[in-house]
C-alpha cells in the first residue's frame, strides 16, 4: 500500500456521488473509497466520471443499506492488492478478499492505521416506523490522510462516542435526517466534535445553507460543499 502519511503530499478528498455518502480521498499516491455504491438511473456505473472508477487500495463500508456492496461497483474499483474493510452485516453480502470491522479496533493495514468507530441510530419521539441502524452493526473510520486526521461518520445519529474522536481536521456528516442525523442534531455534532473542516453528505437542498451558517455561527468550524466531481484539498 502506498505510504499515507507524507506530510510534504496534499490530500484530497472528492465527492463521487450527490446526497450520499460516497467519497475518494487521495494522498502520496493512496486512493481510498469511501461507501462506494450503484448509482441511480439507467445508466448506473457508467454514469460516474472516469477519475471516479479509479482502482482503489482501500475501499470502506460503513453500513449495509442496499446501494452499498454492490458488486457492479466493486468490481469496478478493487485491483490486484485492493483492502476491502466493512462492517458484519456485509460480511455475507460483499463477495471477494474482504476484512470485517469491529467497532472500538483499530486495524493495522501495513503502513495505515484505520481507526474503527461506532456509527447508530436510535428511535426518535414520532418517528415509530424509523429505520434505524442498530448499535454495532454499522461503522464509521477515523484515518490518516496526508498527515491528516479523517472522519467519516457513516449512517448515524449524534451518539456520545463522538465526543471522544480526538483530534480531526475533517469530518464527513450526514444532515438530511431520515435514517440518521438531521441538520439540527448534526450542527450540534459539528460543534462537539470541532473539527476544523465539516463537509456535509446525505443532505437535502433545504438544509445544506442553514447548516453552514449555525455551525460557522456557532464555532470556528468551517463547513465546506461539495456537488458531483467537486474536491477539497487539505493544507500541507
């Protein structure tokens, strides 16, 4: 696996997909995929940019909605020496080489360490018929990136694990609310874990600007969009 840590290489993450969760980061020659999953419409894997079907070394899964392990867009993705890491209830979908992340472990992928973090839900007052994402089933990752510490928080709500993160310079949250947080509970999340950078997924339209302002408002986060194609680049 490349080295992942150069502090002298710039880091990159891109947004593959639009009101989901599907990232690639990039740094000192690693590509990494985040939720990586069938797109919607006709023309499904063709439909994603060429830059986007790059061969990954590691390749995440943070929970098991049925967009995800897909093997249409795996295969797309895995290479010869591709780590493919998901969480249990993949473990009998995913096809292939794969790892099972616990989490509360930290993994050891020779040369990355990959930090394995709860991801939840729980019912909400009115919201009985909620599809909720059992405690220990789903993950989130916590991963070094140029030198910088990323967290990708998967399908969840604000649970109290998140308070003990540590350190981040970017995190990735949900805040379209449904199956997991809302951009309320997630501005609340925002500020808790202070990360220097926010870059909202799963998002509504009506969310994403009020978001940005009461977490800029209320912290020295800076929360950053990104649409389709769109990237973000780490400072050395």
């Amino acid at each position: 696996m490349p080295a992942h840590g150069d502090p002298t290489s710039v880091a990159t993450i891109t947004r593959v997909a639009s009101r989901a969760s599907w990232f690639m980061l990039r740094a000192g020659g690693l590509v990494v995929h985040i939720d990586p999953h069938l797109p919607h419409g006709p023309q499904g894997i063709d439909a994603l940019a060429p830059e986007a079907q790059a061969q990954a070394d590691l390749v995440l899964v943070t929970h098991s909605d049925h967009e995800l392990c897909q093997p249409a867009v795996m295969d797309c993705l895995l290479g010869p020496g591709t780590i493919v890491v998901v969480p249990q209830r993949c473990d009998q979908v995913i096809r292939g080489d794969h790892m099972v992340a616990t989490p509360g472990e930290t993994v050891d992928l020779g040369g990355l360490t990959l930090e394995v973090v709860h991801a939840y839900t729980a019912p909400h007052s009115g919201l009985l018929e909620r599809v909720l994402h059992h405690r220990g089933e789903g993950v989130g990752y916590v991963l070094m990136l140029g030198g910088h510490r990323v967290y990708h928080a998967g399908a969840t709500d604000f649970i109290p694990e998140m308070r003990g993160l540590g350190a981040i310079d970017v995190a990735m949250l949900p805040i379209g609310g449904g199956f997991m947080l809302g951009a309320d509970e997630a501005v609340e999340a925002a500020v808790a874990i202070g990360p220097k950078v926010v870059i909202p997924m799963h998002e509504s339209d009506r969310d994403v600007a009020w978001f940005k302002r009461e977490v800029e408002a209320r912290s020295a986060v800076q929360v950053v969009l990104l649409e389709a194609g769109e990237s973000y680049s780490l400072s050395k």
